[in-house]
C-alpha cells in the first residue's frame, strides 16, 4: 500500500510539472479532434501506468472488467460523472481526475 501512495503522488508531482491540463480547459475543447486525442493519449498514459503497477507492485491503480473497452468516450463520461459527483474537485487536473475516476469506477 505505501508503494501505491509513492507511485500515486510521483503522478501528482509529474502532473505538475509537466503544466497539466485543468478540466475547464478540457470542457472547452473536448468536442474538438484535438481534444479527443489529448484524452485518449491521457486515458493511454494511465492504462500503461496501471499496468506497470500491477507488474511492479503486484496491484493495479484500476480492475476495468475484461470485457470494457475504454476509449476517449469512456474516458469522458466517467470523469464527468466523477467530477459531479465530487464538487469539491473544482477545476483540477484532467489527469489526476481521469485517473480518481477511474479508481473509483473500477475499484480492485
């Protein structure tokens, strides 16, 4: 578990760094081409990045059922669902709430 808190909070700090992206600059540009492609390389960053967990760490950030394709359709509904739901998110980064999200829509 300690493991998973130090690989959880090296993503926020990395996030950070690399000028993440707010979900109100990602609402206003999620009908675009480039705001598709941005989610789905996101939503890719974040399937690697659980798989890697579960190779290194012997668990996963996530457990989608097998039969769940995710795609940037998928990526959208469920953080828009998780950002509602969770008003005290505010204008965060896309990143970290795509991966909350995703944690809790498929807890392990």
């Amino acid at each position: 578990m300690r493991l998973l808190l130090i690989a959880m909070s090296m993503v926020a700090i990395t996030a950070n760094e690399a000028h993440a992206l707010s979900y109100s600059t990602y609402v206003a540009s999620r009908e675009d081409e480039l705001g598709k492609v941005v989610l789905r390389s996101i939503g890719s960053g974040i399937e690697w990045a659980n798989v890697q967990a579960g190779v290194t760490l012997g668990k996963q950030l996530y457990c989608p059922p097998e039969n769940v394709v995710l795609n940037e359709s998928n990526y959208d509904q469920i953080m828009t669902d998780f950002v509602h739901d969770n008003t005290d998110y505010g204008d965060g980064e896309v990143e970290l709430a795509l991966l909350h999200a995703l944690m809790e829509t498929f807890p392990c």
